[in-house]
C-alpha cells in the first residue's frame, strides 16, 4: 500500500502520487475500464480533428465516465481527480501508456 501525506498536506510530486495513484486502481476491471475510456478519448480527439469538433466536447465526457463508472461499481472509491486533477489526468495517461506498451499487466 503506497503512503498517503499527513492530513491537512498533499503529494509534493508526480513520482511521489503515482503509487497512490496505482493503489487506487487495485481492481482489474477498473483498471481496464480506464484503459478503455482513455482509448476512446484518443478515438474522439481524432474525430475532432477529422470529423467535427464536437467530438472534442465528447473526449472529457467519455474519459471521464469510463473512469467514474469503474471507481463507483468496481473500485468503490472516490475517484482521486477530486482531489489532483491534474496528475490523476497524468496518471491516467502513464498507466495507459504503461498498460498497451505491456510494462504493466493488468
């Protein structure tokens, strides 16, 4: 289990969140739900640029909600983008990353 900060304090860094970050996302399927929505995230962004631009409206909603469903039904968690929304994003995108490229199995 990854150390959280002191109450009252947050993560000074990026490395030191991404731990959390992974624990948060203990469960398998929340884990490929997110991987999922982050694809098709990338599926709206080019359609966005091909398409329409609306589809760049659609990217939040669909990233977001793949996630959201997987920490409500799965994880049964709040989701950490409450509180880091930036690096949760970060983390979204290194554990995609990390997930297609095989250095993590899950």
């Amino acid at each position: 289990m990854s150390s959280q900060p002191a109450p009252g304090e947050r993560y000074r860094s990026f490395s030191q969140f991404y731990p959390y970050y992974i624990h948060e996302h203990s469960n398998r399927t929340c884990r490929r739900i997110h991987v999922v929505g982050t694809a098709l995230v990338i599926v709206a962004l080019v359609l966005g640029l091909t398409v329409s631009a609306w589809w760049f409206v659609a990217a939040p909603l669909v990233g977001y909600g793949f996630a959201w469903v997987g920490h409500v039904f799965f994880e049964k968690n709040r989701p950490a983008t409450f509180k880091y929304p930036l690096w949760s994003l970060m983390g979204d995108w290194r554990m995609f990353f990390e997930t297609v490229s095989g250095r993590r199995r899950f």
